[in-house]
C-alpha cells in the first residue's frame, strides 16, 4: 500500500501484454492484473473449432517474432493463448494472474489511484499513478431481455458458453446473431449433423482469399484497416461489424449465408422477440443475405482498384462456390414465427456479441450511455487511459495487431504524464 506503481494495467490479453512490453522497455515500474490467466478471454469464452480470422504473420505483439510454423495459416484459441504465455514469460512481464479487481478509485485527498484487488481470494490494495484498462470492452455477456420469456425448458447459451455440439441436447438449434461468431457457429453444429436455425442480421461479409492472397493481406494494404476514427464522417459506419469470415481450415474459407443454407442451415431474419415457445423474427433474410453479398463485392472492387492504380501483377479472381451471390436471395426463408416444439429445437445460441463491464472503474470516465469517454484512449480523467475499445484510434483497434499502434500511443502519452 505504501509502495507506488507508475502505472497500473488491467488484464493480461494480447492488448495489456503489449503494454506492459512498452512500459518495461521504458522502465516504468508496473504490474499487470489479470482475473483469471494470461489470455483468460481466448481460454474460457471461446469454442472448441475457434480459430482466429487473422493469419499468423499480423498477431504479432510488439518485440516479438513470428513463432508460429505457418505465416499464413490460423492458430486455435490454445495456439494462440501459447503465443501469449511464451510473450510474457521470454520478457519477464510482471502480470499477477488471478488477480481480480475490485475497484480503482481516488480516496480522500490521495493524488493516486487505489486499485482494490483480489489474489488468490486475498484482498489488496495497490496504489498507481496512471491505470490502463485494457479489460472490460467485450466482457459482459449480452442476452436480449425477450430471452427470459422463453421456456426453461429449452437450453440458452452465450456464445462464451458453448464448446461444441456434444453439450447441447438432442434436437434442433438456434443460432442468433449473424456476425462472425454466429456464422462459425451455425457451421460447426450442421458441420456435426445438427438441424440449424440462424436468425441472422444485416452483417457485412468477404471472400477468404481473393486474387492471390489472404483478403487481410489486401485490407492491410490497402489501408483499410488504418483508418483513423478521426476520417470517420459518418457516425454509423462506428457500429459495422468486421465481415464474417472463418479461419478454420489450412488457410481459411470464405462464409456467406448461402453457403451455410447448402449445408442445411435455414436462413432466418433477425429475432426481435420471443415467447415461451415461440421466437418472432422480422421478414428481412432476403435483405440480410444480398447485405453480405453487396459489401464482398465492394470489398473486391477495392482491391481491383488497388491493383490496378499500382500496377500489381495479380492472379484473376480464384473459383469460390461460397462468394457466389444469391442474387434473389433464394437461401432466404420467409418465415417469421418460429415453434420451438414444432421444429425440435431444444437449445438456443446467442451469438449477439459483448457488452463492455468497467463497473470496476470508480471514476467519472464514462458517458450517459455508460460507455468508456475518451479521445483516443485517453480519459478525461487524467491518468487514465483505455486500450483495445472498438474504434479506439482506429477501425483495427480492436484487432491483435492494432494492437501495437495503440500501445506505442498510450504508452507515449504515459510518458508525457509522468
């Protein structure tokens, strides 16, 4: 309690490591809390078939090299919580895992922080000079209210819940959300012979590789990725998901709708509500399907116009059964009230995303929506500073290898404050 940490870091993901890898080489004397152990998220709230959607080559944290045998291929969710586990152990990071925290306040006159832990089960109290919260931007498991209608007979699950098919109960499933995790999700359960329901939504979508290489490597070059929050004219596109894509597999494969409705899947609208024994959704498949067509092809015109305009040597297009438009949205159902018994579904996915939690930060940092206020993750209350929030700096902010911007940034900007 009476000894002063420079800096204080909140969670031992990909984004706190790298962090923490800055203010040592700068000789900050710091520790890194983590609630559960290093990587916790990519341990405990991923499934069992995960595979990142980034090749190996861009999740990269800073000062390190790349380790993994294939530059282009996927790690798993364990691969990857390796990588981590070896980037704090070969740099000596000074992470206490298990260290849960509490709150991190200002007490009385104290010109410091106080930072309430729990190790092991033990309170502690630590002071800091400057806090990062790099945990609590996708933490809180987001449900829709509507969940509680349904029968308790039938099994609800977040996405941080399932593993794999064999939890679920016999029968059919219901997916919701039609995002990156309800996309893979929905597969790997008709992939394993179950009867899929996905109630999808509007959710852009791209090819996995396209003219030669990985479309990463393209969005990379091209800029896309690098697009600072500050050229952001319209507020909306703040709230567009990342394209649904999948990394499973040697190098990856593209996901669409329609591929998923030839293996079985039944393309749903967005589920708005629910009753004990019914899900009502809107009539809008058809639209959500020619969404994720229009922006692969918006995304392949870009890369066109970037090979054209440098003069790139560029193989045509390859032949990809499951970029090819549904131009009428065939795959679509039209149906908009869906009977659980009538259908056999016995288990529901919400694959609806995250809510942030920083109901650890005792402090006047947030908005009226209760999100995070900050300027590049800076907070307006000075020493504090926030890390891996979507659009933080820049759309790949919350990617892994946005990673090392945004922490060469932050720490910089510790500097400056010391």
């Amino acid at each position: 309690m009476n000894d002063v940490l420079d800096v204080a870091v909140i969670g031992a993901g990909h984004s706190g490591l790298a962090v923490s890898y800055l203010l040592k080489q700068r000789g900050f004397n710091h520790l890194v809390f983590e609630r559960g152990q290093i990587g916790e998220a990519w341990r405990s709230q991923r499934w069992d078939s995960f595979s990142l959607n980034t090749p190996n080559k861009y999740n990269v944290l800073p000062g390190a090299e790349l380790t993994a045998a294939d530059p282009d291929g996927f790690s798993s969710a364990p691969e990857y919580v390796n990588q981590l586990e070896a980037y704090a152990v070969s740099n000596t990071l000074p992470v206490r895992q298990h260290a849960s925290v509490v709150s991190v306040e200002r007490i009385d006159n104290d010109p410091h922080f106080t930072i309430t832990v729990t190790e092991d089960g033990t309170p502690r109290t630590y002071r800091a000079k400057q806090v990062v919260a790099t945990s609590g931007a996708q933490f809180g498991r987001q449900v829709p209210s509507f969940a509680s209608k349904i029968s308790p007979s039938i099994l609800q699950l977040h996405t941080s819940e399932y593993r794999s098919p064999s939890q679920l109960s016999p029968g059919a499933v219901l997916v919701v959300g039609g995002a990156q995790s309800g996309c893979q999700i929905s597969e790997d359960l008709v992939d394993a012979g179950r009867n899929v329901y996905f109630a999808t939504s509007q959710v852009p979508r791209v090819p996995r590789r396209y003219r030669g290489r990985d479309i990463v490597e393209w969005f990379v070059n091209i800029g896309f990725y690098h697009m600072p929050v500050t050229a952001v004219t319209d507020p909306q596109m703040l709230r567009v998901r990342f394209p649904a894509i999948s990394g499973v597999g040697e190098r990856g494969h593209t996901l669409s709708l329609q591929s998923l409705a030839g293996k079985g899947v039944t393309i749903l609208g967005k589920m708005h509500d629910a009753d004990a024994s019914h899900a009502y959704l809107a009539p809008d498949a058809a639209a959500n399907v020619m969404y994720g067509d229009k922006f692969s092809m918006m995304a392949k015109n870009m890369v066109d116009d970037y090979i054209a305009k440098n003069g790139i040597d560029a193989p045509p297009p390859e032949d990809d059964a499951a970029d090819i438009p549904d131009a009428e949205a065939t795959c679509a159902s039209e149906v908009t009230s869906l009977d659980f018994a009538a259908h056999n579904i016995t288990s529901i996915i919400w694959t609806i995303g995250f809510a942030p939690n920083f109901s650890y930060l005792k402090l006047p940092v947030f908005d009226a929506a209760g999100l995070p206020q900050h300027a590049n993750g800076v907070a307006e209350v000075k020493g504090v500073y926030f890390m891996g929030l979507p659009w933080m700096r820049a759309r790949k902010s919350l990617m892994i290898f946005g990673a090392a911007d945004d922490a060469e940034y932050i720490v910089g900007m510790i500097e400056k404050s010391k």
